[in-house]
C-alpha cells in the first residue's frame, strides 16, 4: 500500500512539473508573437502549480512558503498590464516577495553569523550600483525602485553564495541553481529596461520567461531538500 502511494505520488508530481514546463513554453510563445490574453491567463498558472506541487510532495508544508509564492503570484498578474498603477503594485509585490525569499532561505539554512552574507553582498552591489549609474534610459520615477531591486537581489545572491562556501551542512545544489538563474533573470530586466529599451520586447522576455520558471522550480526543489536534510539532522540529534 505505502509502495502504490508513492508511486502515485511520483506520476502526480511529474505529471504536475510536465504541466509547470508546458505552459512555460506556451508563455514563451505568447512572448514572442505579444498574444497579451494568454499571458494573463497562463502566466499566474506557474506560481499556482508551484504551490500545489510543493502542497503534495511537502511533508512540512511550511505556511513561508504558500505566502512567498502567492506574491509572486500576484506579481505575475500585476506586472502584465502596461499602467502605471498596476506597475506600482507588481513592484510592490515583488518587493514584499524577495524580502520573504531572503528571510525564508535564511530560515531554512539556519544561518548564524551573517558576517560572510555581507561580506558577499558587497560584490553584486558595486555592479548593479556601477550599472545604474551609468544608465540613461531608466525610466521616469523607476530610479529608486530599481536601487531598492539592486539591494534585494544583492542581498538573496549575497545570501546564496555565502551558503555555498559557509554551509556545508545543509548544503543543496538546487539553492545554487536558484541563486545563479534568479540573478540571470534580473540582469535580463536590468539590461532590458536600462540599456536597451528601444528593442523591441521579443528579444528578452521569451528568455525571461526561460529564466523565471527554471529559477523557481528550482527554488521548489531546494525547498524540498532542505526540509529532508534538517529532518534528518534533527532526527539523528536526538
């Protein structure tokens, strides 16, 4: 009986992670030929399967992790709109998103000494500081919400790379990938919106949307992990 449970449970996540990849490749079409209707309606479909992929295969199912994507689901929806209300609320969602990213990873990895996280912070902040001040194509009022961007980022990729090298043992290889692909994705809107404004979309955003699905199937799959590797540690503590 436990076998037949987990073999279905492996047909469900697979057959869930097929769906996850399947509307990735709609939305990268969508991308390319502008079809704005079904990017509303698909783009949001990936954070929902996340949270229904991480509901079935979680033993803790732990309650950060439902309300960081349900804001990056909210992002998704908000950020499809060209207005100037639905972009302040996108960039309010993703702000709100990548702070509980940082403190969720923190919480999983059960850091201590944050002196490596600033120490490796310092490197991503001198290039997007470098890379915004050398821009003249950011857009009028985006300055400041772009600088709090930079400072997010740096921190998660500060957080990330200190892990690597600090944090042996609760070490996955997927927290890694999410680092170096979430870091690719937004230099790709970096790029987009600082330096090259004047091409059109199609050359980035079918790659940003590559990016934004690996990066958080990624960061599902670290999840996971973690929560099997302290499990396992606490079990063997006590």
């Amino acid at each position: 009986m436990q076998l037949l449970t987990k073999k279905y449970n492996f047909i469900q996540e697979n057959t869930i992670v097929c769906f996850l990849f399947s509307f990735a490749i709609v939305e990268v079409l969508a991308e390319l030929f502008s079809f704005k209707m079904i990017l509303f309606a698909f783009r949001p479909l990936v954070a929902a399967l996340l949270i229904y992929l991480y509901w079935i295969t979680s033993k803790e199912r732990n309650v950060f992790f439902f309300i960081t994507t349900f804001f990056l689901l909210l992002t998704s929806i908000f950020i499809i709109p060209e207005s100037q209300f639905f972009l302040m609320l996108g960039l309010a969602g993703i702000i709100i998103h990548r702070t509980l990213l940082i403190v969720y990873i923190i919480k999983l990895n059960k850091v201590k000494d944050f002196i490596p996280i600033l120490i490796a912070i310092i490197p991503f902040i001198f290039i997007f500081s470098y890379l915004l001040s050398i821009s003249d194509e950011i857009p009028v009022g985006s300055y400041y919400p772009l600088m709090m961007q930079n400072i997010l980022v740096s921190i998660l990729a500060g957080v990330i790379l200190s892990n690597y090298f600090m944090n042996e043992s609760n070490n996955t290889p997927w927290l890694s990938i999410f680092g170096l692909l979430s870091t690719a994705l937004y230099f790709t809107v970096f790029i987009e919106k600082c330096f090259l404004s004047n091409l059109p979309p199609t050359y980035f955003r079918p790659l940003g949307m590559i990016l934004y699905v690996t990066s958080y199937y990624a960061f599902y799959k670290f999840v996971i992990d973690a929560e099997k590797l302290n499990a396992d540690l606490k079990a063997n503590n006590e």
